[in-house]
C-alpha cells in the first residue's frame, strides 16, 4: 500500500515535471525552427517562397503561420485551441523580436517576430505534443506495474521468511496451552527467530519437568498420607467390636495415635517445605552462638539418642563462635541431621556432632557409625519424599532433608555427604564465621 502511494505520488510529480520539460525542449525547437523559416523567407525571392515553404512544412510535418501587413498564409494545420489571435499578431508586429508562446494539454505554440529585408514578419510555429506525452505516461505505468509485480513477489517471499515462523510458533504455543509439553519447535538459522525458537523449546522443557514434578508430588503425598490412615481407619473399626480383651484395645489405640501422629508430622513438613520453596520467603539473620545453638540442640536429642544406647559426643573449638544466620532455621536444620544420624544408627552406636574453624568459615560435622548410603542413594537424598529401601523399617516420611537443603541454599551455605554403607555416614554443613567472631579471633592470635 505505502509503495504503492508513493509510486503514484512520485508520478504525479514527474508528470508535471516531463510536461514543463517538454514544453521547455518544444519552445526551444519551434524557435529553430522559427528562425529556418525565416532564413528560407531571405533566401527564396517572393515568387518561390509559397512552393518552397509548403516544401517545408510537408517535409518537416510541421505547421506554421507566416503574417505581416500584406499576408496570413498558414502551412500545414494550425489548430484553433493555440494559434494565436489576430491582434495579438499585430501587435507583435510593433516589437522586434517580440516572443510568444502558448501551450494546451498536448499543443505547444511559438510565435516571433524577424525583420527580413526591411519588413517584419510574425512567424508562428506549432507542434503536436501528445505522442511525446503518452509515450512517458504509458512507458511510467509499464513500469509502475511491472514495480508493482516485483514488489508484491518480493513482499510475498519476505512475508513467508517471517510470517511463516511466527506462525508455526503460535501453533505450538496453542499446543502447550491445551497441554502437550512435548512439543518443540525447529528452526535453521542463526537469528532472532532461532533465539526465540530455543527459548520456547527450554519453556517446553521447564514446563514438562514441572508437571512430571507435579505428577510425581501428588503421588507421593496420596501415598505417604494413605498409609497411615489405612492403618488409622482398620484399627478403629476393630475397637468398635466391645468384647475385645484390654490389653489389644490399648495396642491398637496407641497404633492409631502414632500413626495421626505421623500424619501431622507430614503435613507440617509439607507446610513448611512450602512455606521455603516459597519465591519471596525471607530469613530473619541475625548474629548468634552456634556452639550454645548446637548444645541446646544435642540436649533435646539426649533422649531418643539414650533410648537406643547411642552416645552423642560433641567436639567444638576453644571460645566462643558467632555466627549470622536465621537461627530458627538453622536449629530446624541440626534437628534434622543429628535426629537422622540417631535414626539411621544401630543400638550403641556412636553420633559425634564436630565444629571445625577452616580461617573464616566453620564446618559442622555431624557423623554416625549407622547403616550408611550407597553412592545412588546419596545422590537421591536431598529429592522430596525419597526414602532408601534400607530405611523403610525406620519412621519417616523423606522431607526432613529437602528441607534441611532449602534451608542451607537460601543462607547461601553448603551441605556435603559421605558415606560407607554399613560403617556410617558424615553430614558437612560449611558456613562462614560472623565478621565479629573472626576479628576477635584474629585479636587473640595476635595476642598470643
Ligand atoms: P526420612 O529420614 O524421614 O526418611 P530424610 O529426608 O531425612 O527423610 O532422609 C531421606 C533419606 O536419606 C532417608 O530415608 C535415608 O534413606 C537417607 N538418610 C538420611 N540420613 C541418613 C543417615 N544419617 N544415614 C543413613 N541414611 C540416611
């Protein structure tokens, strides 16, 4: 559209242009040809001038209009739309070298005034503009159109580099819409389009694995919530029978309480799992001592610890240690790893809780002489409801850890495991010493 209004435009333009132009080339011609007629009128005596003329005006297929007192003899076809008038001849007559021009849509006509031999004559002169005109009209439309052919096949190639692969992308965009994350668009080329290609391919990606993350979630919440109340729902309906003897009536009721037990200790990690994967969760960090943190810690796993003959040892540095952490969160998190240390554990065996200083960071050590992990399961560990065969026998529900690693993530710490399966495993929580622990450690060495 907007070529095609500029084209018409530029040849509206160029129309009155030529037509000046041509007008301009006409004038200049009819002057020579004005000025050959009147050196003819000199050359030839009056007797030859009408044959001579005639001659001419045959031969050059042109018009003309010789006037003065005594003759208007006209050559050719003169039209009436530019001859010029008879007193406007007469006039010219009183002027040497008088002009006179004049000009319709495709006639042009000049007319000037010579003295020859003493006598002055008006010679007009006319010739038929149109062909001139149509030709550059006709040659401007030819190529108005063939622009236009060209354009629009041009336009036709561009529109389908460009609107094609936009197309195919909104048709796969519909298809993830309705869905089907397994749909992926392909592009040769290193361009934009290419970027934008890839870019909708790894959204195609991140979306499949967010639903197969979903899909999996729910399953595993149906699963760890169905168990315990399968066992809940089968117990109460054996106490309903009345003739059931005392001491089975108290077993089953404890079974049933363990296990709401074990549903609200799901439901409240799941809670808290959520409340961290949350995107604008935030953590109250403030400057604490991690060894008066992890004796308080050790003391409230004393109890579950000495129930199975387990030794808790703690080895901690000379002086005191600060940190800057939320301490809440980071007391959730040796709960977590020392209460597993214990649970994983056979009777009598041995959990040591070690705090090393690396120059400004600290490591917490928390190893146990349990039933270990294999190198698959450790890569699993940290995974939401993952729980190795070996440790189905001991109570849990696999949130304690993702949870411990959400947590260490979002204070920018690091977590390590190693492991033997039979020996024991060590859980390394690595975190760096508050700024004013570490000046005054490195007072006191100067000290010393
Ligand atoms: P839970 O202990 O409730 O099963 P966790 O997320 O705390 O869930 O742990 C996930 C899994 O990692 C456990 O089921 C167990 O297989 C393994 N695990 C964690 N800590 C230890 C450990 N100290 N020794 C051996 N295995 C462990």
């Amino acid at each position: 559209m907007t070529i095609l209004v500029s084209f018409l435009l530029a040849g509206f333009f160029a129309i009155r242009r030529t037509d000046d132009n041509t007008n301009q080339i006409a004038y200049s011609e009819l002057e020579r040809a004005s000025k050959h007629i009147a050196d003819l009128i000199e050359l030839v005596g009056p007797n030859d001038q009408k044959s001579v003329l005639s001659d001419y005006s045959q031969s050059s297929e042109m018009s003309f209009n010789i006037y003065n007192e005594n003759i208007d003899k006209t050559y050719g076809h003169m039209n009436k739309k530019s001859r010029f008038s008879e007193a406007e001849k007469k006039a010219m007559l009183t002027v040497i070298n008088g002009k006179k021009t004049t000009n319709t849509s495709s006639l042009v006509a000049y007319a000037k005034t010579y003295e020859i031999e003493g006598i002055r004559y008006v010679i007009s002169v006319q010739r038929d503009n149109t062909l001139k005109k149509s030709t550059f009209v006709t040659s401007y439309i030819v190529s108005g159109l063939i622009l236009l052919l060209v354009g629009s096949v041009v336009f036709l190639i561009i529109s389908d580099f460009i609107v094609k692969p936009i197309s195919n992308l909104t048709k796969a965009t519909n298809e993830l819409i309705k869905g089907n994350y397994r749909v992926r668009v392909n592009y040769a080329g290193e361009d934009e389009i290419s970027k934008l290609y890839n870019a909708f391919n790894q959204m195609a990606i991140q979306l499949a694995k967010q639903e197969e993350t979903r899909q999996q979630f729910i399953s595993d919440v149906s699963h760890e919530f169905q168990t315990p109340l399968t066992a809940i729902s089968g117990f109460a309906n054996i106490l309903k029978s009345e003739n059931l003897p005392d001491d089975q009536r108290k077993k089953y009721a404890s079974i049933i309480s363990s296990n709401s037990q074990r549903l609200s200790t799901l439901s409240k990690n799941m809670l808290q799992l959520t409340l961290l994967e949350g995107e604008d969760t935030k953590l109250d960090i403030h400057e604490y001592s991690l060894i008066d943190q992890l004796n308080r810690v050790i003391e409230t796993q004393d109890y579950t610890a000495l129930s199975k003959d387990i030794e808790i040892e703690f080895i901690k540095p000379k002086g005191e240690i600060f940190v800057e952490a939320d301490e809440s969160r980071m007391e959730q998190v040796w709960i977590n790893l020392i209460n597993n240390a214990i649970k994983y554990t056979e009777e009598h065996g041995v959990v040591t809780v070690e705090v090393k200083r690396w120059g400004k960071d600290i490591s917490v050590l928390i190893h146990d002489t349990g039933i270990g992990m294999s190198e698959e399961t450790i890569s699993h560990i940290f995974e939401r409801f993952y729980r190795d065969d070996k440790s189905r026998a001991v109570e849990g529900n696999g949130l304690g850890l993702s949870i411990v690693s959400r947590i260490i993530a979002l204070h920018g710490f690091k977590i390590d495991v190693t492991s033997e399966e039979d020996a024991g495993s060590v859980f390394t929580v690595k975190m760096p010493l508050s700024t004013k622990s570490y000046v005054n450690k490195l007072i006191v060495n100067r000290k010393d």
